[in-house]
C-alpha cells in the first residue's frame, strides 16, 4: 500500500522501489506549521492481517490516524473499507481525525477511481489526498493538514477548559494575551499519529 515509504518519504525525503514488510516502526519529526513548532511521533504499523490484534494498543493515545491504500489495487481497497469497521470499535463517535490517502497517483492503471476514494473518505468524514510517495505529491501536505486540525481542536478545548475555571476568569483578557504570545514561540507536542 506504501504506508512505510509515505512516512519514510515525509521524514528522510528519500523513496526505495524496494518492498520490506513493517512490523512496527516510530518515527519522528518537527514540523513548522504557521507560527507554531510541532513534534510528531508517527507510529508505523503493519498492513499484514495477522497483527491487527494489536489494533487496540496501536489506537491508544492516538490524535490522529491515517489509511492509506494502493489506487492501483481494488483489493487493498475493499481491505480498507473493512477494516474501517474494526477502527469503529476503539472510535465510536468519530472523534479522532482521519485522513485518507489514495497512494500510488502516479502509476498509470487505475483500479480504485478519485470519486470512489473520496466518498470512502466522505463516508468516515475524513480528508481525502491523492498522493505518490514515489514522485513526492501530497506528502507533507497530509500531516500539515492534520496538525492544523489537532492544533485546533485543542485550541477549543483549552479555551473551554479556561473559561469553565473560575480562577481563570479574574484573570481576563491581560491573561489571554499573554497566552498567545508564549504559544508562538514554544513547541507544541502532539501524542502519536498513526499510520494504519
Ligand atoms: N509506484 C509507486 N510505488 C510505491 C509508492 N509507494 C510505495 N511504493 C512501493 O510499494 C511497495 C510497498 O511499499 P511499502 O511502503 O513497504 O508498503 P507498506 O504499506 O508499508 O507495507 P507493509 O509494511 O507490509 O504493511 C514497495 O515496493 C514500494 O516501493 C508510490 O507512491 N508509487
Ligand atoms: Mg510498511
């Protein structure tokens, strides 16, 4: 599916035709997104189904999870869409970010269309990207755009958070302004992002 050469892509920038089999694997990478800096803890995993026991552990603690498949085998795809269901179980409300990325764009038989990946996605209401890790198409742009969605789901919660304290509320506005200002300039550290 390119799950490992999609994260290997984003880290070291390289690509190897080469094919070994994942067991699980961490990576890491700071990300400048906007005024913020961002860490990364990406958990690779393997796409053999004699592991998916360990889906529970591999979904603990998780801000966000990513699905890849291969747009060239209808197979993996199906494979997917199945496994969406066991991804229910450990998150029933859809509360956890999800993106979808249809990989291998830039071989030339098709056997999964744009529409029918982007109605998968719709269906998780998850962010679809048509992606190479091959040719380096819409790499960086996937985990850009899920750090801008975890940085402002927190943002919302620790807003909520500080206005349901009532120390915080004495405090007031002088206190807001300081906030902001340290933000810009201090890491942010994201638990880790999942690759399934
Ligand atoms: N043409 C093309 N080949 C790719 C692309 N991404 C990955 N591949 C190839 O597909 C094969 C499998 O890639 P992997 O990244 O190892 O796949 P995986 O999903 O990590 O596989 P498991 O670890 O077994 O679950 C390798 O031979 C890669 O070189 C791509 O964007 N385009
Ligand atoms: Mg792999």
């Amino acid at each position: 599916m390119g799950k490992s050469s999609i994260i290997v892509r984003y880290i070291y920038n390289t690509f190897s035709n080469e094919y070994v089999p994942t067991l699980e694997d961490q990576y890491n990478k700071c990300e400048r997104v906007d005024d913020g800096l961002y860490n990364l803890n990406i958990l690779d995993t393997s796409g053999t189904e004699d592991f998916f026991s360990l889906m529970h552990v591999w979904m603990l603690n998780k801000d966000a999870l990513i699905l890849a498949f291969s747009v060239e085998d209808k197979e993996h795809f199906k494979a997917l869409e199945k496994f969406n269901q066991n991804i229910k179980h450990y998150d029933p409300n859809n509360e956890i970010p999800k993106v979808i990325i249809a990989n291998k764009t830039d071989l030339k038989k098709r056997a999964v269309t744009f529409e029918e990946g982007k109605a998968f996605a719709d269906s998780m209401n998850a962010g679809y990207f048509e992606a190479s890790a091959k040719l380096n198409k819409n790499i960086t742009e996937v985990f850009v755009h899920l750090v801008k969605i975890i940085r402002d789901k927190r943002k919302i919660e620790q807003e909520k958070e500080r206005k349901e304290d009532p120390r915080n509320r004495e405090a007031g506005q002088g206190r807001k302004k300081e906030e902001e200002q340290t933000q810009s300039f201090s890491a942010w550290f994201f638990n880790k992002c999942n690759l399934i």
